[in-house]
C-alpha cells in the first residue's frame, strides 16, 4: 500500500475481530515499524511485549475496559507499549512522546499490512496497567501505557472524516 493512502485509510476499530492468525513475522516487522519511530534524545524509551498465546490474550481481555473488550477478546495478538519514564534532558522524559510516536508506526505498518487495531490507554491505566505488567512480566519501575489489540478485522471500517486542511493548518500564521 502506498504511504499517503496507508495515512488516509488508517482507521481505530473496536469490533469483533476474525480468527485469522497473525503470522510471527508479520509482528515482528508490525513492532520493528514502532521501534525505529523517532524518540526524544534517543532515549528509546519505549519497548515492546507481544502476546500471541491465547491464554495470556484472555488474561488481559479481563482486565480491559468494556468498551474495547470485544476487540481484545478475539485479538489474534495484543502488543503492549511499555514506558520507561526515566529523565533524559535535566529532569524531562519524552516516554509520552515516544509511545505516541511508536504507536501511530505500529498503526500504519497494521494498516499496511491489512490488519486492524485501536489504541488502548484510558481503560488500562493505574491499577489495570500494573496487573497487565505482572500478567507480561514488566518490571515494576516501568509502565504499560498503550495496547493494542491485533486481527483481520470481521466487518471492514472506514476512517473518521477529518475536517479539511483549510480549517486546522495555515502557512506562517495561526489561522491564516
């Protein structure tokens, strides 16, 4: 898939999605688009677990919120992004930015590989994220912040209209 079509076609999904296995390399090559995003200071701050074993997937099917709960329950995987939250430059860490910047590799390289998924953040974070970590085995000092579920989704979905490039970015100065 082209890369500017692979943009335009992205799309979150929360529904059901087919029993179709995710083949290893496709993961690998899905999570090595999320590592080599860029990170601030080359701090790397962001790595990586894969579950692919149904039980495991079920497990944090559980903890999940409701509202994506469909989608995680019949994932084929779930990719956790796991933060360190370590300062780089004097007392800042850019772990927010980097996850953000690693999720969005992963959703393109999802996309052009024909797969779906959704960012998976606000049902897991505080205790949730911390029974996830244990589940995967993350050591304590860092954090699951995203995840995100993966599959051939059942029922094909369609981005969300996004307003035009008129009303959100203008050349030199805020609004034109």
């Amino acid at each position: 898939m082209e890369f500017f079509e692979t943009v335009r076609t992205r799309y979150s999904y929360r529904g059901k999605l087919t029993d179709q296995a995710v083949p290893r390399d496709h993961l690998r090559q899905i999570v090595q688009a999320g590592i080599d995003a860029p990170t601030g200071c080359n701090a790397q701050s962001v790595s990586f677990v894969i579950a692919d074993e149904p039980s495991i997937i079920q497990e944090i099917a559980k903890i999940n919120g409701d509202r994506t709960n469909t989608v995680c329950r019949t994932a084929q995987a779930v990719i956790a992004l796991v933060c360190d939250k370590t300062p780089v430059y004097g007392h800042q860490s850019f772990y927010l930015e980097d996850c953000a910047a690693a999720a969005q590799n992963i959703f393109l390289a999802l996309t052009a590989l024909g797969y779906a998924s959704v960012w998976i953040e606000g049902g897991i974070l505080g205790e949730g994220s911390v029974q996830i970590g244990k589940i995967l085995g993350v050591p304590k000092e860092k954090e699951v912040r995203i995840l995100m579920p993966v599959g051939v989704p059942e029922k094909p979905g369609t981005p969300n209209p996004k307003k035009p490039f008129e009303q959100r970015a203008w050349f030199n100065k805020y609004g034109g």
